[in-house]
C-alpha cells in the first residue's frame, strides 16, 4: 500500500493556511487579487436565488435549456438571474486565471487592476447602492501585485 493513500484530507483552514503562508508565488492570499474575484464570484452566484427568487423560480419552472427566450413576456424576469450567474461565471474564470498568474509570482496581469476599476466605476455610477464597490479593493490588490514584477 503507497504511504499516504489512505491519509485523510486536510481541512479547508489548513489549507488556506499554508496557503497564505507561500501560495507558490510567495504572496499571502489576502493579498491576491484572483482569490477575491473568485470569491466575489461565488458570491454572486450563490446570492442569485436570493436577490432574485422570482427569476430563477420562473427560469426552473420553464425547465432551465431555452428558458430565457422561450417566452418573450417572461423573457426580462428571466433575464436577470441569467445574466446575474452568467457574470458570476465570468468573474470566476477571470479570478481562476488571475490567481494562477500570482501564484507562479507574476502578479495580476497587464489590465486587469483597469478592468476591475473600470467595471465598478460604472457600475456604481448606475447602481449606487450594490455590489460593485467590491471591485475598488480587488482593482487595488492587482495594481499593487502587477507592481510587483
């Protein structure tokens, strides 16, 4: 028997631990601007239910493939849950990526400290009151770690 097979997982506070510790680019997690895209996306997908109940309910009873287009009348109810998890996604993936950069030591990459700022700017300016302050802080985090290299 391989030593360690049966070993059990460690937990998630270990990990994040000694990930903080080196995350292979020598950053704390704290400090990377992908770990907190990926957690704003995941929170954006998880609030979606939340914020908005009627949209996902009505996307679930028209059985989720073709929903948002299936019905022109329900077609903006069912809009907004779709593009709320689609954005979330996106976010996910950028985050993903990003992350993978500032943990090989690169920093974020050229653009994204612009884009993060960019996309809150606007979002604000239309939506005062919502999330989209998020994007100031991880905007900061990526300029300071494409400072870096």
């Amino acid at each position: 028997m391989v030593e360690g097979a049966l070993a059990q997982p460690q937990p998630l506070a270990e990990r994040l631990d000694r990930h903080a510790a080196d995350p292979g680019g020598g950053q704390q997690v704290v400090r990377c601007s992908g770990f907190w895209t990926v957690v704003l996306a995941a929170v954006h997908v998880a609030a979606t239910p939340v914020f908005y109940p009627e949209s996902v309910r009505s996307i679930l009873d028209a059985r989720v493939l073709g929903a948002v287009d299936s019905d022109p009348a329900q077609a903006t109810l069912r809009g907004v849950a779709f593009w709320y998890v689609t954005v979330g996604l996106v976010l996910g993936l950028v985050g993903s990526s990003v992350m993978a950069a500032e943990r090989r030591g690169d920093g974020a990459p050229r653009g994204f400290a612009t884009l993060m700022a960019a996309t809150g700017l606007w979002g604000v300016v239309l939506s005062a009151v919502s999330g989209f302050w998020f994007s100031f802080p991880i905007a900061w985090l990526a300029r300071r770690s494409s400072r870096r290299r």
